[in-house]
C-alpha cells in the first residue's frame, strides 16, 4: 500500500476482527499467512523489479506463454488458497471465520472456517457483504454494470 490508500479508508490495518452473530470474524490479505515471491525473496524482487511490466504483460497475452503462465499462476494461487485454509482450521475455532482474499480465487469454505474472496478485478468485483450476523459473499460484473447505467 502507499498514501493514496488514505483517500477511501479512515484506517489501515493488517487485520480487522469484529464479530458477526456469534462468529468472531477475522479479515485480512493473507500474505502473512502464504507470502507470495516478493514475500519470501524481498531482494530478489528490489533487484528484477524492472521485468514486472514484461510479466504483465504476459499475464494478459493470448499467446502460448501466456496461457502456460496463468496456468502456473493459478496453480499458484490454488496452493495459497490450500495454506489460507489450512492455517484457518489450525488456528481457529468453530465460532470463528477467517476471510481472505490473497490467492485470487474465490471460495466459500466456512464449514472449514474460511473464506476466500477472490481477486477484484479485469470488471469483476468479489467482496463479501456482511449484514448483521448474516455474510454472503458477492461477485459482481461491474464493466457490464457500468454500460447498463449509461444507458438508462
């Protein structure tokens, strides 16, 4: 996070609790939890940090290495996800939730105390709305959303 962070939230942490019903809930990334590269190798990551446009690139390019490295990715991420709920289930109680978003990939797993929201988004915003005692989590187009309400 830098400053601009400031301009749409009042505080910054690594991890909200408050309770929701009689479950105490847990917010946070994740990447404390299942660091990615740039977590586990800081320098490494300082030194190459010029390749990331190049990565990002790839990261949306139709072509066969950009196929292969999303595929990588997401395996990537599924592994994070596997550790996220793995951690939740060692560390927390049945009265108790942990919600996520780390791994990108969005899973509602509160029989085994977590949740993963998911990644937002290329339009598509994955939150979850907590009303109350009551979550749901959310996944929402909001490119299409967008055009809908320019045409009203």
């Amino acid at each position: 996070m830098d400053e601009r962070v400031k301009l749409f939230s009042v505080r910054q942490l690594n991890e909200y609790q408050f309770t929701a019903g009689a479950r105490k809930v847990i917010v946070t990334h994740g990447h404390q939890v299942a660091p990615e590269f740039d977590g586990v190798f800081p320098r490494i990551t300082k030194k190459f940090r010029w390749l990331y446009p190049s990565i990002f690139k790839l990261s949306r390019s139709p072509s066969l290495a950009g196929r292969l490295y999303r595929s990588i990715k997401i395996r990537h991420y599924r592994y994070n996800m596997r550790r996220l709920q793995q951690y939740a289930q060692a560390n927390f109680g049945e009265a108790e939730l942990l919600i996520t978003g780390h791994s990108h990939i969005q899973v509602d797993n509160r029989r085994h105390g977590f949740i993963n929201l998911g990644e937002f988004g290329r339009g598509w915003a994955r939150y979850a709305l907590i009303d109350g005692s009551k979550i749901s989590v959310r996944e929402e187009n909001y490119e299409k959303l967008a055009k809908s309400k320019k045409r009203r």
